[in-house]
C-alpha cells in the first residue's frame, strides 16, 4: 500500500496544507478513494489511519499524491503540485538537491526552481533537528571538488530542444538589473538580518529563471545571467543560515555554486565556498570548514583578488585558531593582511563589496580572541590585546547599515575581555551587542549569546557575570 522513504521523516508538508485546507485525516481518505474510483484507479481504498502514516512519512503509491494535491489545491483555491505536499511526482524522482548534483545547466536551473517552489511554500521556518541533517565530511567535499575542473555546459543544447517557447531577448541591462537586486537585498540582510526577506530573494530568483528558460540571448549574456543568479542564490542561502535554517542554506549554496559554473566565475565560486566554510564553523564542523576554504583556494587560484585572498586568508587564520594551531593561524592572518594592501576597490567583484577593513578586522580579531583562549602567561595577553585592538578597529570602521555585524564585534569584544577575566568590560559589550540585536532578527547572533552566556558560567559568582548572563537570559532563550 506504501513505502516508506530512506530516511523517513515526518511530512510536515502534508500536515499543514490540511490544516490549511481544513480537512481531517478520515476527510482527505474519503475523497481520495472517491477520486480515484471515479477515474477508474483499481485498488484504492484508503482510510484515517492510512493517511496518518503518510502525515508520519509514509509515501503513497501510485497516483495518489497527484490525487491529494489536486483535492487539497481546490479546497485552498492554489495549484499545488506534489513536492509542495511533500510527496514525490508520479512516475518521476523528486529531485535531490545535495552536493553531488550534476555540473549541467539545465540541472542546475531545475534544482534552482526546486528549492525556490518548496522555499516559498514552506510552512515554518525552524526545526531542531535541521543543523543535524546538513551534509558533512567526504558526503560534502568530495561532489564540491570537482568545481574546481567544472566547465560551462551549453546553454543551449541542440540534442535538447527548449522546454519552453522562447519570446523576447534580453542583454546586460537585465543582468545588471538583477545586480542592483542583489545589493539591495545584501544591504536589508545587514541592517535587518535574513529572516525577514529570504522568501523574497527565493522569488527574486524565480523571475531571473524565468529569463533562462523563456528568453534569447547570447552566450556571453548567458554566461552573465548564470552569474548574477549565483550571486542572488548565495545571498538566499545567506540569509538561511542566518535564519537557522541550515539544511536550506547549504541546499541553495550548493545550487548557487553550480550556477557560478555555469557563469565561468571561479572567483564568485570562491566566495559561496566561504559562506559554506562559515555555516560549517558555525555548526562545529571545523575541519570540514578549513577544507572548504582550501577548496575555495585552488578553485579560483586564477581569479582571485586582493580581496579575495585576503577573506580567504583570513577565515583560515580563524578556522587553524578553532583547530589549535596557533602558528598556522599566525601566517594565515600574515597573508590576509598582506593581500588587503593590494585591494583596489575599483577593481574588486561586485560579491567582495562587504570585504573591506572593518570586516579584515573583526575576522582577525575573532582568531586572536580564540588563540588567547588557547594560550597561556604572556602569549595570552599577547593574543588577547591584539584581537581587542582589531575589533575596537572594525568597529570604529563599520559603516552605520552594517547592524548585525557592529553586534558581532560587540559580543567577539565581550568575549575577549572574558577570556583574560575582564568581567566589567565583558557586562558593558553585551549590552551593546543586546541594544542590536533587539533591532534585527538573526538566529546566528542569538546563537553566540548563547555561548558567551554559557562561557560566562566560571564566573558566575561575580556580580559583572551574573548580570551578563541574567541580560542574556532575558533577551534570548538559553539551554537549562
């Protein structure tokens, strides 16, 4: 009657549309084998408890999930399709999007307009167990590694006629338009934090879809487009990881990155490879961090610039500090600092906009924080000066629209002077850093209080502590 998926979860999906539609379990069986014996399916007879087992992750055969999308799209009044209810297509595959997605075009378009269709209908925005389900190891690596040789796949294939009518012609002026979107949306990700417009980017790429497969242009114009798609695609995977939805975020990354194939951009390539060293770091994943920067390294070792070294550089130097290795971390912010001197601004990519000496600083400053905590006697102090002085630097150069970054340099300072035992500096740092982050919504910088909360439990019995962790308490929930 059914079988159960690999890995069976259950179909959160299904159970919202329901309840959207408002039609309970015994409801939708009825229906279903109504529908069915009027389209002559044999065999087909469902009840309560079978669709209790498809909303706990059972997958129906046959037609039947054409048949449920069909009676929950006329009940709500959308044209639902079987992905949007959790439920595969019948006689097709649902597409998987994972690192080992084929380096082609149109696979890279379809797994775009996935992600964007199951975005877009998604019916809540965290999971607890969505950090868990993320691709790690050689399950992520090994299908990234052959980015570095990928070339672009024809646009379009002569052996495969276009899926759509073609109408219209488009140049550079739509692709810069889609460039000036992508800015725009960077810019209310910094000041606002990315849960509030994700699902607007998500759409945002839809319509620049839309020019792929519905649109002429010229190679190089086609090469453009895949681009500026990929560019848009990091900055919706950004915003994900900001959200806390990992699993998400390292799904659009990976697309993006396909996309910044398919555009012949090794540079642009580079800096998703980072956003997804970021969200490992962030996830504790450290090992698997450094090897996506090494990645992002050899990838684009033809097309980097300044500033792209200098970024790369930088999150080594932080990811060899988590790892314990000091000396390494110390040559890499060497080289970081010595490729920002080379930056010209002028000729640095559109994506390397964010990287300019407030962000070198604060980088820099996180991994000396983190070696001080590693070292001892006077290294400690050493290590622990120099990460206040950069970070006193970066905040000091943060433009004013950079919101949730000026509360990252706040809790990286607080968090330096607890390293060394400065508990009234480490008070007075959290409560700027709290001040921002009432004004933003970021899942990221809710997750450092968190830990500076936690990292503040030595001292628990000082007065400086206990109001720090007393503040952070208050503003964001807090395990035990």
């Amino acid at each position: 009657m059914g079988r159960p998926p690999i890995d069976r979860r259950p179909n959160e999906m299904l159970a919202h549309w329901l309840t959207r539609a408002g039609m309970s379990n015994v409801e939708l069986a009825r229906e279903v084998t109504r529908r069915a014996a009027a389209r002559g399916e044999r065999g087909i007879g469902t009840d309560e408890s079978r669709v209790r087992r498809w909303r706990a992750g059972e997958t129906p055969r046959g037609a039947i999930p054409q048949i449920i999308a069909e009676i929950l799209g006329e009940r709500l009044g959308l044209p639902l399709t079987c992905p949007d209810i959790g439920l595969p297509s019948p006689g097709a595959s649902p597409l998987a999007v994972t690192p080992d997605l084929p380096w082609r075009s149109s696979t890279t378009i379809d797994a775009f307009a996935h992600l964007i269709r199951s975005e877009i209908m998604q019916p809540h925005t965290r999971n607890s167990a969505d950090a868990a389900r993320v691709h790690t190891g050689e399950r992520l690596l090994s299908p990234l590694q052959q980015w570095t040789s990928a070339a672009p796949t024809p646009l379009l294939d002569e052996m495969e006629p276009p899926r759509t009518p073609r109408s219209g012609r488009i140049g550079m002026t739509e692709v810069e338009g889609i460039r000036a979107v992508t800015a725009t949306f960077r810019d209310v990700d910094n000041r606002h934090g990315g849960a509030l417009s994700r699902k607007a980017v998500m759409a945002q790429i839809g319509d620049a879809l839309a020019m792929l497969d519905n649109c002429t242009f010229s190679e190089a114009t086609g090469r453009a487009l895949f681009s500026a798609i990929a560019d848009l695609g990091s900055v919706a995977g950004w915003m994900s990881f900001d959200s806390g939805r990992h699993e998400s975020a390292q799904r659009t990354f990976v697309v993006a990155l396909h996309a910044a194939a398919e555009g012949g951009d090794k540079a642009l390539g580079a800096h998703i490879l980072q956003c997804m060293a970021r969200q490992m770091s962030h996830l504790e994943h450290y090992d698997d961090a450094l090897d996506l920067i090494a990645l992002a390294q050899y990838g684009a070792r033809r097309q980097m610039s300044p500033a792209t070294t200098s970024m790369l550089a930088s999150l080594e130097a932080r990811f060899h500090a988590i790892l314990g290795a000091l000396d390494e971390s110390e040559q890499a912010a060497g080289r970081a600092e010595d490729a920002f001197t080379r930056i010209h601004a002028d000729e640095e990519p559109f994506h390397m906009a964010f990287y300019d000496a407030a962000e070198m600083s604060a980088t820099l400053g996180v991994a000396h924080q983190i070696a001080a905590k590693k070292s001892e006697g006077a290294h400690r102090a050493r290590r622990a000066e120099k990460s206040l002085l950069l970070m006193d630097q970066a905040l000091g150069l943060r433009p004013e629209h950079r919101v949730r970054s000026k509360a990252f340099d706040h809790l990286g300072l607080a968090r330096t002077h607890l390293a060394v035992g400065e508990l009234h500096g480490a008070q007075l740092e959290t409560s700027k850093a709290l001040a921002l982050f009432g004004t933003i919504s970021s899942r990221r910088v809710a997750d450092r209080l968190i830990e500076l909360h936690d990292e503040a439990g030595q001292f628990a019995n000082s007065s400086p502590a206990a109001e720090l962790r007393q503040q952070i308490g208050q503003a964001v929930p807090t395990p035990g």
